[in-house]
C-alpha cells in the first residue's frame, strides 16, 4: 500500500465526514460503487486528478486542501520524530532543522499535486544479504557506487552538483546546525519523503560527501524511520558500507587513474610492483610461459604528490583527506605515501597548496530542497491547483519573502 494513498485517502475520508455524506452518497457522483470508495479511502486505490477535481467540487473546497500542507500536519505528532527528538533533544528546538522539515513536507505534498509520480521515478533500492564483515559492507558499497553511475549515466566524471543528484531521484538534501560530532540525519517517513540533513558545521567538500554517505542510506536502509550518523560510527558495517559508497560515487576508480596519467603519473600495475605478465594462445602448446614486461623504469612511476593530490580533490569535489585514501584503496598510492601526505595536509601544506594553484572552493551558494518547493509551487498556482492563499504558505516554507511571491508567479507565468 502506498504511503501517499494512504494519507489522502484518509484526508478525503475527513472531508466527507465533515460534510456529513456516506460512502454510498459519495460514489454515484464519481459514478464508483461503495466498495471503490471504501478502496479509496482506506488507500488501497489511487485517485486520479479528475476523480480529486470532482471530490474537491462536492466536498466545497480546492483540490489542494484534499492534499496535506505544511501547516496541517505538525512533525511533533509523529511518534518516529519523536524518538529522534528523545535521541537528539536540540533538533525539536532549532529553528534551522525545523524550517528543513517543514520545506520537505510542502515538497511532499506539492509532487502529490502535480502528481510526479507518474513523471518521476524514485531511486531504486538495494537489498543485499546484511554484511557480517566490513569487507564485505566495502563491497557492497563499492559495487553499488558503480551500479548508480551507469543507471544515471554519470561517465567517469566529477559530479558538479551533488544534492541536486539526490532531488532529482527524490531524496530530499539539505543542511542544517546539527549538533557538533553528529555528520548528517536521515529521515525516511510519509509526510517528508527520504530527507538527508548534513551538518552545515562542516566543510563543503565534507558535506558533499556527507549527502552521497546518505544517498547509500536511502538506497540500502529503508528499514527505519530515521538515522543519525557520528564521526564516532566508522566500525558500523552500514556506516562502512555508506562510506564506501560515497567515495565511489564521488570518485569513480578509472576516472581517477585517468586524471592522474594526464598530470604524468603511471597508474598501470601500480599493484603489481610495475611488472605485467601477458598471455597469448599458441597453437599447438600446451605449456607455455608468460611475456613479463618490466615498468620499474616506466616515465611516472612515482607515487603522487600534495600538487597531484589537490587537483584531484578539487577537480572530483571532494577533501584531500577523501582523495588520498580513494587512491590507496586503488592501489595508486602506497601506505608510506598516504601517511606523509595526510601530514602535510593537516600540516597547512594542502591549504597552501589551494592557494598556490589557483584552486579556490566553489561558492555552495544554493538550497536545493527549497528551491524545488519555491518551483513547484509556482507551477500549482499556474495549473489553477492552489489559489493565493495555499501558495503563500508554500512559498514561505520555501524561504520567499512576501514580495519575492509576485516576481516568482510572473517568471512562471512567462
């Protein structure tokens, strides 16, 4: 049963009570029999946007006030939020979380609307064996990293905006004053859809990997209501798994090697201490050796550098931290070399480095989940599908002012 039908078909079941009709007074005007209306009702069935036109005309109200809104549901009500509230008292008073929930929630009924889901596809999700071992947490991470980037046709290339990936497959992403050790929430219920809160405490690079860590959430841990993510929790096999994840997605392993070789770095049998066995069949043998072809003296053999390693950070997007474990874990970078550059990193030198190559960090600049709420919202009012009234309170839980609503309508109108 779908969540969806199921909140509006008890929203419709409240609206006809109050205007004092039965189940059998309803369906000859929809021209159903009783039990389609109980269906409905009971969510079982979806109702179509001229079945909700008609239900709107007889129960004297828009076909907007048949769906919920921000303000008719509070995030206090809900028994999963408030379990998250007991588990982080400091979400339930902050203005910053509350404003997230409130513009997911106008996100949630506006797609209901304009009815997305028939446009839109979720992301899919994925529901391997529980790993019993952090390897295999890794794999699963890895492997599913490589599975998205083929299915969203993301080449080997750097992701430029990564929380408008996570809209576009309905994950909801955005930011928040989360308290400090707590990395992101994320919020899987009805009223908000699958929500990913980053802490805007940390670094851009960080909250970007911070929003792929919660993409791996919302694909593999659908299970619960909520999840909040520490630094504390690396040992997690679901932390480990989302972890790995995020470095994949961010950093796809033969983009890397590709970008390394045109900064004149060798990556080829980097594993293999620079020496490649090839095999060609013979006919007629049925023993034969191997050709061996030595690379110990291969132009770029040696291991990257602070230079290399910044203009890998800063062309995937993503810390130097990141950028040099992804590098040891292909192998393209020995353990010696990493330990060396995480000094000079947390030593300053990465940051001069920033400097000196001109690299400076993009300007994070947008809200994504609010600028979808701000969009849609213009889009029901051009549709006749909210009246004024219903699109300012859209509007101001997407951030607009009262004199950004008039220049809103008149671009959508346009």
């Amino acid at each position: 049963m779908n969540p969806r039908d199921k909140r509006i078909g008890a929203l419709i079941r409240r609206r006809r009570q109050d205007k004092g009709l039965s189940q059998a007074e309803v369906a000859p005007v929809l021209g159903f029999t009783r039990p389609t209306i109980q269906q409905i009702e009971s969510g079982s069935r979806a109702v179509k946007a001229r079945e909700m036109d008609v239900l709107a005309s007889l129960f004297d109200c828009s076909a907007a006030e048949l769906l919920a809104t921000p303000q008719q549901e509070d995030p206090k009500a809900s028994d999963a939020l408030a379990e998250l509230w007991t588990a982080l008292p400091a979400l339930q008073t902050d203005p910053t979380f509350s404003a997230v929930l409130e513009a997911a929630r106008a996100l949630t009924s506006l797609e209901d609307l304009l009815e997305l889901d028939a446009t839109v596809s979720l992301s899919p999700t994925y529901e391997p064996r529980p790993p019993k071992t952090a390897w295999q947490a890794a794999k699963q991470g890895y492997r599913a990293s490589e599975d998205e980037r083929r299915r969203l046709a993301l080449g080997e290339g750097p992701i430029r905006f990564v929380d408008e990936l996570l809209a576009i497959g309905r994950v909801r992403p955005a930011t928040a004053k989360l308290p400090r050790g707590v990395t992101s929430v994320c919020i899987n219920q009805p009223d908000v859809g699958r929500v990913v809160v980053v802490n805007e405490r940390l670094e851009l690079a960080d909250r970007r990997a911070c929003l792929a860590h919660g993409l791996a959430h919302a694909l593999f841990d659908l299970g619960g209501p909520w999840r909040i993510c520490r630094e504390e929790d690396e040992t997690d096999l679901s932390e480990i798994r989302a972890n790995t994840f995020s470095s994949g997605l961010l950093m796809p392993a033969h983009g890397v090697s590709r970008f390394l070789e045109t900064l004149g770095k060798e990556t080829l049998a980097r594993g293999s201490k620079g020496v490649l066995a090839l095999f060609s069949p013979r006919e007629g043998v049925t023993e034969q050796e191997a050709v061996r072809v030595s690379g110990r003296a291969r132009v770029g053999r040696h291991a990257a550098n602070m230079c290399d390693l910044t203009r890998l950070a800063h062309y995937y997007g993503v810390s130097r931290d990141l950028a040099a474990y992804r590098l040891h874990n292909l192998r393209l970078l020995p353990e010696d070399q990493l330990q060396w550059l995480r000094r000079q990193n947390h030593g300053n030198v990465g940051r001069r480095a920033e400097e000196t190559l001109s690299l400076h960090e993009p300007d994070p600049g947008s809200d994504v989940l609010r600028s979808r709420v701000a969009s849609l919202a213009a889009e029901a009012h051009c549709r006749g599908l909210l009246d004024d009234e219903k699109f300012a309170r859209f509007a101001a839980a997407a951030g607009l002012s009262k004199a950004e609503h008039g220049q809103l309508l008149a671009m959508a109108q346009a």
